[in-house]
C-alpha cells in the first residue's frame, strides 16, 4: 500500500489526518514515528493508517522514519481515535498519551555538504547556489533554518531544495534537544582475559608498594565482576593514572553502560502471604475472576464496580484478581489517585508481586519513566501502578484494569489536551482488548453506581469494615460513629471559636488518651458563596438549583449557570437577620486556634502549601504514623485511603463550603469528601468517632454521612438529576473562551451561545439545552477572562461534531464541573 495517514505534530489543534506517499523501500506500519514535510516545515508524525488510495490528488512523500519499530500497537492507535472524536482533541495530542514520555519535539532540518570548495567552480551552479553551497562548506553540518537566517537572500530555499535534488547537500532530519536519553553510566570494563589480568595482579602483589596493592584490588574486583562502574570503581581506589595504565597495556576500556532508572529499585520487598479471605471478598472475587477466564465475547459482564466502605478489604480483591490475570499469564493496569501512590499503597503492591511492579509516579523524573515505557513495552512486568496516564501504558497482554477510588476527579484531565476521563477511556481501552475493569470505592460516582443499578456493569459489594485483631486474624467492626454539630446553635449559645463545644470535648480526651486527631478543613471554593450566620441559609437559582456566586467587585450574587444575577441581599429572606456574609477559613488560621485551645499539642498541617517538595507527602505522613504530632490538620488530600490506626477522632470544621459550589455535582461531592474523611478514623482497635460540624445540619448530604448512608445520598441525587437532565440522564459539554479582553471575551461567548442555539434550532436537535454565556466560577485565570457555554441534553456532540471552534476556545465533553 503505497499511501499512509498521518497524524501530525502541527501546532494548530488539528483532528483530521493527512496523507502522505511511502516512497519505496521505506519500511512503514501503523504506529511508526515517522518525519513528514508539512507547509515549509518538517514535522513529528504517527502512521495511523496505510491505505491503497489517496484522499487528495497531490501527495507529498513522508521525509523519514524516526523509530525502526512502530511505537503504537493497533489497540492504542484505535484507542487515540476515539479519544479524538469523543473529547474534539487533537488525534496527535491523544495518541502523544501513548508514546514514550518526552517525545513530542520539534524536529530540525539538517544539511550537510557533499562538495568541497575546490570542486565548486566546475559545478555548473547559479550564482545564488553557488552562495549557499560555499556558505554551507564553511559551516560544515548545519540546521537548514540556520543556514537561510545566515544568508538572509531571497531565494535561498529554492536555491536549498536544487542542491539537495542535485545531490550536493544532503538532507537530515533530527529531533531538537533531546530533553530524554536513555541513562547511562561511565564503566570500566575488562578487555582482555581473565589470565592476563590476574598474572597483573600478581605482578602487583609481588610490587607491595601501598600505591600497587590498591591497584590490585581494583583490578580483583574488575576480574570478579567483568565491569565497574566508574564511581564505584574510584571508591575502590581507581585513579586516572591507573585507568590510562590499563588502556594502554589492553586490560580493560572505559565505556558507556546504560542503567534503568526504576524508582523501586534498592527497595527490597518480600513475598506477603494473602489472607484467607472474607465471604464477601470471595464472592467479589470469584466474579472477576469468572470474568478473567472467559471469552471476552461471551462473559456476561466485562464492568464490576466494588462498592466497599472505607476499609473493608477492597485492595485484597484487586490483589486476589491481579494474582489471577498473572496465573493466567496475562498483565494489569492499576490505577490510584496520585496522592495515594505512598510507600503504603506501593508496598501491598510490591509485597504480592515482588520485583513485577511497575509504579509511575508524576514526580519520576523523565528518565526514569522514560526507561520505564520502555520495559513495560517490553513486558517486563506483570502490574503497572500509576495515576490516570498510567492507562496509556504500553502494558501487553493486557487482561485486566483496576480503578481505586473510582469516583476520584483526579481522574478526569482538566488542564490540557485531551479532557479525557480515565474510566471512560479505561472503558473503551477494555472493550478493544476484552479486559476487564474493575472499579472500585466507598463512595461511588453517582453515575457508576447507575450504570450497575441499570445492569450494565456488575455491582460487587463488601458492606462491612474488617478490623485486622493483632494475631492476624479479622473480625468485622462498626463504621466510626457520626455526629452532627449545629453550628448556629453554638453562636447562639456564645461560642464563636473554631471548635463546637462537643468538638472540644473530645479532643481534649482523644489528646488526653496519647491517640491522635484529624481536623479536616473542606476548603474548596471558599469565601465563595455567602450565607446567613444566624440561619444558615445560602442564596440559591431558582432555576439551577445551585448557590449563587457573590462577586466581590459587583457586590452581586451571580448565577453561574444561567447568569440571573441578584443584588446581596441585606436581610436574610428565611430569618430576617441581618448578618449575611462570605464564608472561609484556612488551615493555617485552624493550627493557630489548635495551639491556642490545646496548649499540649503538637500539630501537623498537611495542605499544598507544605507539600511542593518530592518527598513531603510521605515524610508528612510517616511523621504522623511515628506519632509525632497530635493533630493532623489538612483539607481534601487528607481524606484519600491512608490507613492511620491511632487515629480515634476525626474532627470536620466546615463541612459547608462544597455543599454550597455552583456545582450540580456538590452534594454529591460534599458526601464523598466527607465520607471519606471520616473512614480515616477508627482503622484500629479502638474504634474511632467523627465530628462534623455544619451550618446546615439538615442538608440530605451531611445527613446521609451521619448515617454512613450511601444509598439515601444517591436516591436523593438521582432523583434531581433526572429532573433536570443532568447526567447520567443527560450529558454536558463545557465551551469555554478565555481572553485578555474582558469586552472582547465576554461578546464572543454571547455570539457563540447565539450561533449555537440558530444551529439547534435550524436542525430542530431536541432535548438540548443551552445555558449561558455566564462567567467562570473562577473568571480570570493567568491574565484571561473566561466564559462559559454549557450544553445538556441527551446527545449534546452532535450539535458541534463539525463544527471548528476559533482561537480561545476550549471544548470540554463530560465536565468535571460547571465551574
Ligand atoms: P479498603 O481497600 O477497602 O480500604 P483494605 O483492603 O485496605 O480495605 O483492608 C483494610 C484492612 O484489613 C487492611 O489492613 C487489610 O490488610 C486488612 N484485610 C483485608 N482483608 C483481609 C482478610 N481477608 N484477612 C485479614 N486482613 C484483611
Ligand atoms: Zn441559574
């Protein structure tokens, strides 16, 4: 097949391909990295496709291969394009999550003389040729643009392409500055055998200067271990004289080795024993596991979600699954959020499956996940355990996908192109390759755990927390006891403190017994939203059904969703009271009140503040398990799945600020956090309790915590989702415009909701709302004022499948939020 489709490294977002013509004797399969001409440029293409036919009369050949060995597999390639066409990306941005990291560059044109300056005369060039082949023998190896910016005439590229088609410059391609190269390492090797070496160290020995002895025992151990590398070599005693000693009489030579980079490496974990297991985890496992051994054609279900409580064995069941894809000689893809990838999630990993581990970490430098992309290729391990880009591993003989803690965000890709989620994408990557998923939380994604009510995926559940008795064995215990602080009733009885009088109590005993407290700080969107002190009311659309926005600079309340905007009110509409105001509060201000109300204490904030460095997150966290701090205080990554047994108390000091976010999302969201944050607390014996303290006591979310009620949570949420259309019954897509000008922004999202409703109206699309043009949540991000467009309804892609968004546009399908 003489033709190829590319997708090109184009710095325009393009979704379409090109085609190119394979010139003859150019090896080309799908996946191959190859250099293709594009415009006056030479670009980093991905082969998708070779085809028979061409899409266009004039084809431009493709200039070179850059890999020998194709880089994609057909499954990632068909991955890519979905990804392409179900988020509106770029095809070359969703198949660069696939390729090894650090490998989208600019590529440079190189030139390279053929002639020599005594051979130009006799050449028959025009003057101009004549110039710019002189030039290029001056320079020797040059990059093609430099050569034309150094001779700044007019004609120069055409003068360029005649001495290349003449054969007298030739042409290269090379990526720019390499920012990933395999590691290596400096070592020195023997090089002659093993007899020779030894009669040297004889020599040496009969010497007995201290200078030769030394020498000797470098060379000992070079004849032991056959090579040393270099800095191990100058601490046995190596020195440069020696080194150039040995070169010289043919013993050994210096050269370069190359070393993986695996940041397991040095750590030794031993083979864990599994537990026996529960009944409830071994009817888990035992429907993965029937899963696992049939045809994927004709398994009844391929999609469990484990709905398990905080602590009820789920991480046994994936590992007793991952056992099994690997019995059966097959491979998994784990994924965490990327704040549980500590050494205590690693090491369940590590201990099953000792040295076929693979974790990809966002704070592995390039190398090391260069290195690690490749011996995954390769097949060197049996799990990789990484966050959401982790899906895109090049793992073979893939059986099986585990999502720990499903209903994670940070699964979602917000910042960057493709806005892929990594369950959906995991979804699709599974049904290409007839593995199977696994989900698996406390708190569901209310749209997973519809998916399994509707029967499409298998509900799997563990209803109850295990706690380990000290000889191994488990027994079942209860779920921390929840209890609900008014705070109104508090200011009502006097104490404007941080901490509730119930909340006080208990700290004062948990401290008291030496156990350890967790104050969570739910601080998402604070000082967003107002509410009344006395009431605790919060302004809400009367048609959104969320809270409005109170915008500092207008001192207005602003719908996000719909745009109705209202002035503060003065008195609250509920009481009457006049003390309406923003709400907020920091960690920073939480650990001062601690010091002060507990004089004893020692605190520990945990918050992005304190947490930049590499090691920060763990170093928090092993100072806590070492019990040397009291108090814990921290916002959202407290609450992810850390296992802290001397944690007896959970203290929640707001509990309100993502309740109120102009986010159809929020309480459902507001429930997870919180139902998370409280399974921190009794993880050992002695049992635990949390405090939640609340304005809004009655709320159905925080209601649903005190009672750990999951269920309840998600009767409520999907009976006003199907109300308003909103997903799972309906889908969104978020259009957003960002610019400096905030005129300018603002009347190109106008025009846009105006254009897109003509066009809905026009095709008569039904059931497609069109909400907006209202301001970001966040209305000026890096200097741009952003607007927002938000479509809902049950196919809302099809109104802007063809459509080209201009310059400025974002298009997110299936939003995390409205924000
Ligand atoms: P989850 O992933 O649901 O939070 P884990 O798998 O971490 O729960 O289990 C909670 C605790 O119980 C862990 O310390 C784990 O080692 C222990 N555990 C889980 N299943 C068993 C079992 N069948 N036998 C003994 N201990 C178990
Ligand atoms: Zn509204």
């Amino acid at each position: 097949m003489p033709f190829a489709e590319v997708a090109v490294n184009a710095a325009a977002p393009l979704r379409q391909t090109f085609t190119y013509h394979i010139p003859d004797g150019l090896p080309i399969e799908p996946g191959q990295a190859v250099y293709v001409p594009f415009g006056s440029h030479t670009l980093q293409g991905i082969v998708v496709e070779k085809s028979n036919t061409a899409s266009v009369a004039r084809t431009r050949d493709i200039a070179d291969i850059i890999d020998v060995r194709p880089l994609l597999s057909p499954v990632h390639i068909e991955l890519a394009r979905w990804l392409s066409g179900y988020y509106f990306a770029p095809l070359f941005d969703c198949l660069s999550l696939m390729l090894p990291p650090g490998f989208k560059r600019r590529p440079f044109v190189m030139l390279r003389p053929l002639a020599s300056v005594e051979e130009l005369p006799h050449l028959k060039l025009t003057d101009l040729q004549a110039t710019v082949l002189s030039r290029a023998i001056e320079l020797g190896e040059t990059e093609a643009e430099e050569l034309r910016r150094e001779l700044k005439l007019k004609g120069a590229p055409s003068a360029i392409s005649a001495l290349i088609k003449r054969g007298f410059l030739q042409r290269s391609y090379r990526l720019a500055r390499p920012q990933v190269a395999p590691k290596t390492v400096r070592h020195l090797r023997l090089d002659a055998p093993e007899a020779e070496a030894l009669a040297r160290i004889e020599d040496l020995r009969q010497n007995g200067a201290p200078r030769a002895l030394r020498r000797a025992l470098v060379l000992e151990a070079l004849v032991d271990e056959g090579a040393l590398a270099l800095p191990r070599a100058r601490d046995l005693g190596l020195t440069p004289a020696f080194t150039r000693d040995l070169e010289s009489a043919g013993l050994a030579a210096l050269e370069d080795v190359t070393v993986v980079r695996d940041p397991l490496a040095g750590r030794v974990f031993p083979y864990r024993e599994p537990p026996s297991p529960t009944s409830d985890q071994q009817r888990a496992y035992e429907a993965v596991a029937d899963a696992l051994a049939s045809d994927p054609l004709r398994r009844g279900k391929s999609t469990f979600l484990l709905n398990g409580v905080t602590g009820s064995g789920k991480t046994e069941v994936y590992l007793a699954a991952l056992d099994r894809a690997v019995a059966l000689g097959k491979r998994a893809i784990v994924l965490v959020p990327e704040i549980s990838l500590t050494p205590q999630t690693v090491r369940r990993f590590a201990e099953r499956f000792p040295g076929q581990v693979a974790v990809m970490h966002s704070r592995l430098s390039l190398g090391e996940h260069f290195d690690m992309w490749h011996e995954i290729r390769d097949g060197r391990y049996a799990v990789v355990v990484g966050p959401r880009s982790a899906l895109f591993a090049p793992q073979p003989d893939l059986a099986l996908v585990i999502i720990d803690e499903e209903h994670e965000w940070t699964y979602k890709q917000q910042e960057g192109s493709p806005h892929y989620h990594a369950r959906r994408a995991a979804e699709e990557l599974c049904s290409l390759t007839g593995a199977v998923l696994v989900l698996g939380s406390a708190t569901p994604d209310v749209e997973s755990r519809f998916r399994a009510d509707d029967g499409n995926w298998g509900l799997l559940e563990l209803p109850e927390r295990l706690l380990r008795a000290d000889d191994g064995t488990v027994q079942v215990g209860p779920l921390p006891e929840v209890d609900i602080v008014d705070l109104r009733e508090e200011l009502k009885a006097g104490n404007r403190s941080i901490f509730s009088r119930p909340l006080a109590a208990a700290m004062n005993r948990t401290l008291g017994a030496r156990e350890q407290v967790i104050l969570f700080l739910n601080r998402r969107g604070t000082a967003s939203f107002v509410q009344c002190r006395d009431c605790g009311y919060v302004p809400e659309c009367r048609s959104c059904a969320v809270a409005l926005t109170y915008h500092e600079s207008e001192e207005a309340l602003i719908c996000h969703y719909c745009r109705r905007r209202e002035p503060l009110p003065v008195r609250c509409p509920e009481c009457g009271g006049d003390r309406i105001r923003q709400v907020g509060l920091g960690t920073q201000r939480v650990e001062e009140e601690v010091r002060r109300a507990f004089r004893e204490a020692r605190t520990l904030r945990w918050d992005r503040d304190v947490t930049r460095g590499r090691d920060s997150h763990e170093a928090i966290l092993a100072r806590f398990l070492a019990h040397e701090a009291d108090v814990l205080i921290g916002t959202q990554m407290i609450a992810k799945g850390l296992d802290m047994p001397l944690v007896t108390l959970v203290g929640v000091v707001t509990a309100d600020t993502t309740l109120h976010l102009p986010d159809f999302r929020s309480a459902e969201r507001t429930f997870q956090l919180l139902e998370q944050v409280a399974g921190r607390a009794g993880r050992g014996r002695r049992g635990g309790r949390v405090i939640v303290q609340t304005y809004t006591p009655e709320n159905h979310a925080i209601q649903s915590v005190r009672r750990h009620d999951y269920d309840s949570m998600y009767e409520r949420e999907i009976e006003f989702r199907r109300n308003l259309g909103y997903p799972p019954f309906g889908r969104l897509v978020r259009l957003t415009f960002a610019h400096t000008g905030v005129a300018y922004s603002q009347q190109q999202a106008v025009a846009m909701a105006r254009r897109l409703t003509q066009e809905r109206d026009r095709r008569g699309v039904p059931n497609l709302d069109i909400l907006g043009p209202a301001p970001a949540f966040v209305p000026r991000v890096r200097g741009r004022w952003r607007w927002n467009v938000v479509l809902r309804g049950v196919d809302p892609v099809t109104l802007i499948r063809d459509m080209q968004f201009p310059r400025g546009w974002t298009v997110d399908v299936d939003p995390a939020n409205l924000l």
